[in-house]
C-alpha cells in the first residue's frame, strides 16, 4: 500500500487517543483518504473516536455522493456523521448572496455590486457550508479534546493546492490538528487504493466521465466537467436554476465563462433570451463600474477617505445608471448625499 504523510504532532495525537473526523464528499480524494487513514490508525493501535463526516451541500450534490459516504462507513465499520448550514444549502446562499447584494447596494454599504458566486479566491462555499458546520459540530460532540481533522486534499490538484502542508496545528483556543495524509499521492494512488478495498469510487468518474466530483457544477470544474455534468438528467433542473441566478445577477458562474453557454439545449426559450440580455446587462454593468478608481472602493467593508467632488459626482452617476440596469430603488444619488453617507460610514468605522 502506498505511504501517507505524517508529523510527530500527529502522531503523538494519535497515540493519546484524540478523536480522528475525516471529513467525505463523496469524491474519490477523501474516500481515499479515509481508507489510508483508517489503515493507519489500525497499525498505529490508535483506540480513540473515530468518525467520517459530510457537509451536506443540497440541490447542488450529486444524488450519489451520500451513498457513496455510506458505504464507506459501513467498510470501515464507523459513524457517518452528516451536518448541514441551517440557513440553508449552498444554492440558497448563493441566491441569498445576490439578494443581500442589491440590498447592500442600494444603501451604499458597497460601491460596486457584489458577484454572487463563490470564486477560487473566496470560497465561502468550503469555508460556509463545510469547514465552519463541521468545526462546530465536532467541537459540540469532542468538547475540551484535541481533534484530528483530516481532509484528502492532494498537492497534484492544483497550483494552490501544492503548497499545502502535511499538517497543522489550529489556533490555540479551536483545538484542531488539521492532516492531510494523502498529500502527496497521485491521483493513480488515489483510485488503486479505492480498488484495492473493493470499494468503487463515485460513478460520476467513471460512468460520466467526471475528473472531479463536488457539487455537480463546480466553480472549479474545466469545460469538459461542466459539459459532462450537464449531460445528466439528474442535474438538469440544477442547472436551469443556476442560470437564472447568472440572468438575475449579470454575473457569470466562473468569471468569464457562463454556465448558460454550456448547454444551451436545456434552456427554455425565455431563459436563452434572458441569457442572452443578461449578458449585455454584465458589459453596461462593467462600462459604467470602470469609472470608479481604487480610491473610491471600500476596504473590508469601510471607505478610507472622503471622496473629493469630482469622485462624488461620478459615482452618483454610476449609481444612477446601475440603478436603472437592475431596478434597484437607490439611495444616495448626488453629490452631497455621497458625502453624508461618507462621511458617516467613516464615524461608524471609527466608532468600531
């Protein structure tokens, strides 16, 4: 079998017994990683709690992937635990997103509109509906104990991806170790020890020609991801109502490339013509916010000046115009009342 990484702090975690949690999305990297790490735990005579655990995403899963979950457990003879963000699954955060964005807008509590979509960037998504209900769940059931956090990510997968480490220690108050075992493995590994403990990996990867398996679209996934997840009925009604958000909001699903172009064959006829203004809407949206410099933006939700006139003008005009695209009832629309709403954010940030 193939070697896992390890530190001497996960291994002296290991053998006082801390709770392991390896956290499982269906896909073939945490599967992978819970088979290595349990085989470990066995050898290592490590007799504490251990548990698989999945972040129920919703509408945007693939039907497959909690059974998947599932099986594991029962092969590896250990609970599943599944959590879920009780404000919602991660469609209804995304459409809850653009919502608070119209509204956030419209009182100038931001200067430009904000995307809806989660990016490579800023993946609330993980961080939201994965990292943040898995944490507190764990923290509730092993309370005061050190938890050993495992996760499959892998240094192959991408540029970010490889500067991952082996572990690491949390803050001092969360009591997390978090370890990736099978960081260094390929993703040949990766399927050779699914195989091996006569396990099969999700069908999407082998049925549908997946090369990843997360929500069915993925702000991560390649052309050839999206258009091979389009192609199953099961995602169809998915897909419908995540192109609407993109004609909602102007926004495409990742940066550039809209989720609308990829198969275009299951749209309605009102939802390729929405598409098609949607798009328009995005370069009047993008013409009328390029006039807005650096120095005019918030940072971490506060402005760091007051605007000069000129600034001021300019920005009630973009007001006006994003106002008018989106039918957005906005405050805050000449000069003078930019000022005032400045000049008092600046009070309340100070006042923080």
């Amino acid at each position: 079998m193939f070697a896992i990484a390890t530190l001497p702090f996960v291994d002296q975690a290991i053998l006082a017994a801390s709770p392991v949690a390896v956290g499982v999305s269906g896909g073939k990297d945490s599967q992978a990683a819970a088979l290595a790490t349990f085989r470990h735990l066995d050898q290592c005579g490590h007799d504490g709690p251990r548990v698989l655990v999945h972040a129920d995403l919703g509408v945007v899963e693939w039907k497959n992937s909690l059974r998947i979950c599932e099986e594991l457990a029962a092969h590896l003879g250990c609970e599943l635990l599944v959590v879920r963000r009780k404000a919602g699954d991660l469609m209804d955060r995304w459409e809850a997103r653009w919502r608070s964005s119209i509204d956030r807008y419209a009182a100038l509590e931001t200067v430009t509109l904000v995307p809806c979509w989660s990016t490579p960037r800023m993946r609330f998504c993980t961080s939201e509906l994965k990292t943040h209900v898995i944490q507190a769940e764990l923290k509730r059931r092993y309370k005061g104990q050190t938890v050993i956090n495992v996760t499959g990510v892998r240094r192959e997968e991408s540029a970010t991806r490889s500067k991952a480490t082996v572990a690491d220690q949390g803050a001092a108050n969360d009591n997390f170790i978090n370890w990736r075992p099978i960081v260094d493995w390929s993703v040949q590994e990766v399927f050779s020890t699914i195989d091996a403990s006569g396990l099969a990996p999700h069908p999407a990867y082998r049925d549908n020609g997946m090369s990843r398996v997360s929500c069915m679209f993925c702000i991560m996934s390649n052309i050839a991801d999206l258009t091979a997840a389009a192609a199953q009925s099961e995602s169809h009604d998915l897909y419908r109502r995540m192109v609407r958000l993109e004609c909602d909001s102007s926004f495409a699903f990742q940066g550039s490339r809209w989720l609308g172009d990829v198969a275009p064959q299951l749209l309605t006829p009102d939802l390729r013509e929405r598409l098609v203004v949607a798009k328009s809407t995005a370069l009047w949206r993008k013409q009328a916010e390029d006039r807005i410099t650096d120095g005019m933006l918030y940072v971490k939700g506060w402005p760091t000046r007051m605007l000069t006139d000129a600034e001021a003008i300019i920005l009630a005009g973009v007001r006006s115009e994003i106002g008018a695209l989106f039918d957005i009832e906005c405050s805050f629309l000449d000069r003078d009342s930019i000022h005032d709403r400045y000049a008092d954010l600046m009070r309340q940030r100070e006042a923080a």
